[in-house]
C-alpha cells in the first residue's frame, strides 16, 4: 500500500446550469464504478460520490468527504459537467491543498491542455482509465514528478508548464477488469430509464465502435471494438440476477451486435437461464448489424426495446458524415423488431453538414416512414476532438462555442454552429416542427400508449415527454 495514497474519491459531478439533456433516463456511472472496482482490488479505499444524479453542487461534495481527508481525488469530465467539474476542482483545492486532483472522460480527453490549466488539476488521465489510475495510486510520492513514468497522462509543472507522458494502448483482455463496484453508487435505485422490470441495473458488455462518424468523439475507446467473452459477460449477468435481483438489465455498448455471432451466444445463455427479466438496448444498436433470426432471440431473450441511430434521412447527409448506413436497412430493421413486438426507438440529428431545409424535411419524412415508436430529434453538437468539431473550425462559425464546454444538451433546440449552407433559424425551427409533426397525430398517440406495460413505465414516458413538449412551446 501506498503511504502517500490511503484514501480515493471517485465523483461524478454536477452541473446545475444544465439544460437540454435527457433527465428521464439516467444510468449509473460505470465508468468510475470500474476504477474503483480496480483500486479496490489494489487494497484501496474508495468512496463513489455520483454529484450529478444526487444533484450536489461542490460544497455539497466537500461536505461528504471532509472527514476523510482524501489523498486523491478523480473526477469524470464531460462536455455538459465541464462547467461543475471546474468549480470543484477549485473547492477541491482550496479545502484539500495537499491532495492529488486527477481527470479524464471523454472531455478531458479530448480537451487535456485546457483541463489542466484552468481547471487546476495535477493531472488529466487521456484515454481509458483502469490501468492508469491504478498506477498513480501505486507510484505517487509525493511529488508530481512520480508520475512521469506512468503512461496516458498529462501532468502539471511549476510556472503552467506541462508534460505529456507516452499514449497508453488500450486493454486487450477486458475480462481481466474486475465487474464495476456498484455498492459504492448511491443507493435506493435513484437511476432511471424505461422500466418495464424493477429494480434495473446496467451492463457493458464491450467497448468502442470501429466506425468512424464524424460527430461522434472516440477519445477513449478509439475506433477500436473490444468485447468480453460471453462467459465473463454471463457470470455479471448472473450476479446481477441472483444476488441484486434485478428485473431489468440496461446494455450500455456502443454496439452490441457488431458481432452478431457473440450477440447471439450471448442471448442464447440468457434464454437458456430461468431468468425473470427485461432488457433493454437503449443506447443504439446499427440497423445495418441485425437480421430477422436475431431479432427473434432478442425477443425470446427478453429484450422489449432497442434505439437505432439514423441521424438523416437524406442518404447523402449519412454518407458525409461517414456513419455508413444504408437507409432501406433502417425500414428492414424497424419492420422486423415492429413484428417482434420490440419497441422501436429512431434517433435523429438535425444541423449536420450538408444539411438544409430540404435535407431536413427529407429526415422528417423519413422519420415518419419509419415509425419507429419513439423519435428523438437532437441538433448536432461538435464536440472537441471530433471531425465535425475540426471542420466547424475551419470551415464555419461556432454559434455556442464547446471548446470549454456547455450548459446545453442536444435537446435544447439551439444550434451550436452554421456550416456552409446550414443555417441556425432553420435547424432550430426543423427541431421543433419536426417534434409536432411526429407526435401531434393521434395514430402516434395510440401507438405510444400501447407500448406501456407498468406504471412506472407510464411514469418515464410522462417525464421524458413533459420537457419537450415545454420546449416546443417555450
């Protein structure tokens, strides 16, 4: 054990300005249930504060650990908490002077050099986390030049001078990372999504996605597709089941059925298995990567709702934003999990390059052609590190600038740039006339309405819809 490292606080922060951002589903913060998880087994004590969820400003947080003392503290940065996790930092600082700060998320990732300096951290973790901060709590001396030897860092010197220690490659063997320390999150089940089961928890079963849309920040897992083995998964699973008792499993992958073989060995186990539970795929599954045979185990498996990112439906908006997806596959898709009796999420982007008013009808109408039971219109957000964000940069004007962050989430209705012969007035008028024409007819009510099974999925739909709606009309 470390003398210099006794005790850790991992925290999720908040930021209060937030708006925009999808408030009915909130999913717990694997990520920093996985380093815990690591430093644990390291002998470390550890302590989880998810700020964001339990909505606490910084000295909320301080309160929560001041007779700990930490040794170190890690934070988890992204583009909408940069704002809460800078002014943290700041209390962390000013409360624990002798304590080491450590970020890294996809923010921090991508933006590491302003991290460092205006936040005021010691040091920014880039790229995937467990084997670095298990090795700055192992090799910390005291002294920030302890660090240097610890791959995946950039470090803080004297005078605002700063080092950037070698690229960390990715881990190889996922099965090696103990499961996430979900003990350490808060407790009472405060997380939510969909619920068609009760209590829900949440899984990732692989990592990263080898496509390369333009839009999409791969800071951590780079365009790398890493999977778990179908044991190591199943044994979580079995976990989760039998010990927490868990109704409803929440998979968080990037793309899960990029391996179709594994997915399907995957939900042969869990039909196989006297299971009395829901899944869920929420987080988008490629319309290009399912078949009809695989819809049907998903079904048989359990899984009652699957989200699929289309973006455009203009082919050649797709096609420049290097996402690779043919359209009809979309309609395949939708019609096979439609007669599944799956319900069928369609999530689409407004304010892409290329786009105009009549690419933005053309997603409107595709969108309706589609029927999936739930439309999510979003606007485009460039966020640092991205292909978009570089070409924005050079090609266009930031409205709302994100280089050091924002307040607002994709559902705000606010355009963050003009690019070419995209215009702010007509993404955001496409936002909102795109919500009224989907939703605003009573076939799509009825639909809707059928989906529900229990209350507290009637509960979720509530919620999810009441901030749209307002924001239509705001």
């Amino acid at each position: 054990m470390n003398r210099f490292i006794k005790n850790i606080v991992l925290v999720n922060p908040f930021n209060p300005a937030a708006t925009g951002t999808n408030k009915a589903t909130s999913e717990p913060p694997l990520g920093i249930a996985y380093l815990a998880a690591v430093l644990r087994e390291r002998g470390y004590e550890c302590q989880i504060i998810d700020a964001d969820i339990l909505e606490l400003d910084a000295k909320r947080v301080l309160r929560r650990v001041r007779s700990r003392k930490p040794s170190m503290f890690g934070l988890s940065c992204n583009i909408v908490n940069y704002p809460g996790c800078r002014a943290l930092t700041g209390f962390i600082r000013s409360n624990f002077p002798d304590s080491l700060i450590v970020t890294g998320g996809p923010f921090a990732s991508s933006q590491p050099e302003l991290c460092l300096s205006e936040m005021g951290a010691d040091a920014v973790a880039i790229g995937e986390g467990e084997e670095t901060i298990k090795e700055i709590a192992g090799r910390f001396t005291g002294s920030l030049s302890s660090l240097g030897g610890i791959k995946g860092l950039l470090i803080a010197k004297e005078k605002g001078d700063m080092v950037e220690t070698p690229q960390r490659p990715l881990i190889e063997n996922l099965d090696e990372i103990p499961f996430p320390a979900r003990d350490l999150l808060p407790r009472g089940h405060p997380y939510g999504s969909r619920l068609r089961g009760f209590p829900a928890d949440a899984i990732l079963t692989s990592r990263g996605c080898p496509y390369h849309c333009t839009y999409c920040n791969k800071e951590i897992y780079l365009n790398r597709f890493r999977a778990r083995s179908v044991e190591n998964v199943m044994a979580e699973i079995d976990l989760l089941s039998n010990k927490h008792g868990i109704r409803q499993l929440d998979v968080l992958d990037e793309n899960f059925t990029l391996d179709k073989n594994r997915a399907e060995k995957i939900l042969d186990e869990i039909i196989s298995r006297p299971y009395t539970m829901y899944i869920n795929m929420m987080n988008g599954i490629r319309a290009d990567r399912l078949s009809e045979h695989l819809v049907n185990k998903m079904r048989l498996a359990g899984v009652f709702c699957v989200s699929i990112g289309v973006e455009s439906g203009d082919q050649e908006i797709v096609d420049r934003c290097k996402k690779r997806l043919d359209l009809n596959k979309v309609l395949d898709a939708t019609r096979w999990l439609r007669k599944a009796g799956i319900i069928v999420y369609g999530n689409f982007m407004f304010g892409l390059p290329g786009d105009t008013p009549e690419t933005m009808q053309r997603t409107l109408d595709f969108s309706i052609k589609m029927n999936p039971h739930i439309a999510n219109f979003q606007i485009a957000c460039p966020f640092p590190g991205t292909e978009l964000y570089s070409e924005v940069k050079r090609k266009g004007r930031f409205i709302i600038p994100t280089d050091r962050g924002v307040n607002l989430g994709f559902y705000a209705g606010k355009a963050f740039f003009e690019l070419e012969g995209t215009h702010a007035v007509d993404v955001e008028a496409y936002f909102k006339k795109a919500y009224r024409r989907f939703y605003f007819r009573l076939s799509k009510i009825m639909d809707l309405l059928c989906t529900i099974r229990s209350m507290k999925e009637a509960g979720w739909l509530v919620k999810a819809a009441s901030d749209k709606i307002f924001k239509l009309f705001s």
